[in-house]
C-alpha cells in the first residue's frame, strides 16, 4: 500500500496483517514495511547494474593489467636490441672466428675462410711470449687487488671516523675514478718521466733519478701504482658502506666488554663486512685483468714488451701483427678468465647470504 492507502504500480497488494518480518526484523508498520521493501528493490537494482558488464569495466579488469607490460616492453626493447647487436652478436661471431683462419680483411659473411679446430687456442698457449704476458699479468694483478684494496679500507676508515670535513675528503679521494685511463695514462707519464727524475736529481734518492717507464721492473711497478691509485677510490665507497651499516650498539657494547680501537677493527668490523671485502676484491680482479687504456699511454708494453698486459698483447696481436685469429682465440682465452672470475664472486656471494 503506498501513503494513499492504494496499492502501487506494478506491485500486488500485501496482506494487512500489521506485522511483517524481513531479514530476521519485525515492521510493526506497513506504510513502512512498504517504503523498506521500496529501498531494498532499488539496492538490488543497483547491485545488479554495477555486476553488469560495461565497456569501461573491461577496460580496467583487463586491459589495466596489460598496460604496463607493454609499456615495459616498449621501454626494454631498444637497450634490449642494442645489446644484443653491440655486444650479444659480436661476441658469438668472434667465438667462430677463433676456430677458423680468417685474415680480418674479408668479410665475415664471405666465408672465404677455414675451420682450423683448436689450432689458434694451440698457436696462442704455445707462444712464449703470451704465456709470459699471462704471468706479467696475474702479477700485476695481485698487486692491483691487494694494494688497492687495503688503501680503499684505510680511507674509508679514515673518512668514517671523527675527521672534520668527512665529504671534503671523500670527494678528493673519489676524484681519481673519475678521470679516463687514457687521461690518466698521459698524466702520469709527465709525472713519472718529469716530477720523479726532477725530485731526484734534487734530493739525491737513486731510484727516483731516472724515469721508472724505462726499467723493466718499474714499469710494472709504475701501472700497479697509477691504478691503484685510480681504483683506490671506487673502492673507498664500498667499505664506506659497509662501515657504517655496522650498528653503534655492537660498537659500544665492545667498548664496554674493554675492546681496543684495534681489537674492534678486527674483532667487529673486519668480520661485520665481510661481504664488502668479496665485492671490493672482485671489483679490483675484474678490473686489473680489464686493464688496457693505462698500459698502452703509459707504457705502450715498453721497454722491450716487459710491461705488456693481456688485453694489450691481444690488440697487438691482431692490429700490428695481423694476426687476427689467433689474437681472438686470446680474447677468448681472456674472457673465459672473466667468466670463471665472476662465477666465482656469484658462489661466494650466495654462500654469505646464506650464512646471514
């Protein structure tokens, strides 16, 4: 019954029994039982056009979640091309060429070459002069990891503790990095061929009176000093942020138990970032074995070939001597060094986050 007292449109008459249940509460009212029932009809309606399909709710309940994939898509798609033409495509062309004869003048497409096996790999262990470079190599290596790691510790020490212009001093030492090997290169030999016999000749110390470029042994001794130089700083980062990811708490608690400044350095501190050593020592392998632009300005191999690193005996293998098979059997030969380097940094990584 509507407020009138007749029944409504559409709607047959209830029975006037002055008292009507719905969902489990009593309407003493009919006049209201009517208008409930009213509200209940139009929730339902609206329920049941909200359920119903719509151009815009297929919009969003299916194209929403395809929107950012293909977005991520675009976005990947030309690094993802550019990779693989600039560094996926070369790579597995220089792989085949290692195993045939091919002059470097022909085009690769040509197929005017041979397979030849493993001759190349066989020409390139059996040389002596490569195998020489290879040990002048691990050498340099060595010492690149060792200074530049302990160097990179030691500031970032010095640039964590209570020294007054933290940030002026991290910016100095981070300087060197910065600047490009064949730069750095050009650099130091005015320095080493200039400022050092200079300082000598003033002063009297021998080993300083002649240029350390033209002695064997200096020379080697000059690139491991130049990029330990330029990498100590890098480095210096990564300790950094292993320093002071150490909590104060285990710091002052140390203190209280009666720890000496040094028994916390390799008590506490040294074992705490550990995983930062694996990092700074990696960094430092792969890039002393890397290492090209600084051995050909400073050194050029010279004198005698005695300072001649791995990746500058590949580049003259293939571009003086017109060897290019054999000297890309050597860049394989390299980058299988590589690999096992980073498969290795990968185990040791995985191991100490399993160990936290």
């Amino acid at each position: 019954m509507g407020l009138s007292g007749r029944p409504l449109a559409g709607r047959p008459e209830r029975p006037n029994d002055n008292s009507r249940t719905r969902k489990g509460s009593v309407v003493a009212d009919p006049i209201i039982a009517d208008a409930v029932d009213d509200v209940a009809d139009a929730g339902a309606a609206s329920k049941k056009s909200s359920r119903s399909k719509s151009p815009t709710a297929h919009i969003y309940s299916k194209e929403a979640g395809a929107r950012p994939l293909s977005g991520f898509l675009k976005f990947a798609a030309i690094p993802t091309f550019a990779f693989l033409v600039v560094v996926v495509l070369p790579f597995l062309v220089g792989v085949v060429l290692s195993f045939t004869n091919w002059n470097g003048i022909d085009s690769v497409t040509s197929g005017d070459y041979e397979y030849t096996g493993i001759e190349n790999y066989s020409d390139a262990l059996g040389d002596e002069a490569f195998r020489a470079t290879m040990t002048r190599t691990f050498v340099y290596v060595l010492g690149v990891v060792v200074f530049s790691n302990l160097i990179a510790f030691g500031l970032a020490l010095l640039v964590t503790s209570k020294l007054r212009a933290q940030n002026f001093f991290r910016a100095v030492f981070f300087t060197p990095n910065l600047i490009g090997g064949v730069i750095l290169g050009f650099i130091w030999v005015f320095v080493f061929r200039q400022m050092f016999t200079w300082v000598g000749e003033s002063t009297g110390i021998g080993f300083l009176e002649q240029s350390w470029l033209v002695d064997e042994k200096k020379g080697l001794a000059a690139l491991v000093i130049v990029t330990v130089w330029q990498l100590s700083g890098y480095l210096m980062l990564i300790y950094i942020a292993g320093l002071v990811s150490i909590s104060s708490d285990v710091i002052e608690a140390s203190t209280v138990d009666g720890a000496k400044p040094w028994q916390q350095l390799f008590y506490v501190k040294l074992p705490l970032i550990v995983p930062s050593i694996t990092v700074g020592v990696f960094l430092a392998l792969r890039n002393a074995f890397l290492a090209f632009d600084v051995n050909l300005t400073l050194t050029n191999g010279g004198p005698f070939r005695s300072t001649e690193l791995l990746p500058l005996n590949i580049f003259l293998e293939a571009f003086r001597f017109q060897n290019f098979e054999t000297g890309q059997a050597k860049a394989v030969i390299l980058f299988l060094i590589i690999a096992v380097i980073a498969v290795i940094q990968v185990a040791v990584s995985r191991r100490f986050e399993h160990s936290e």
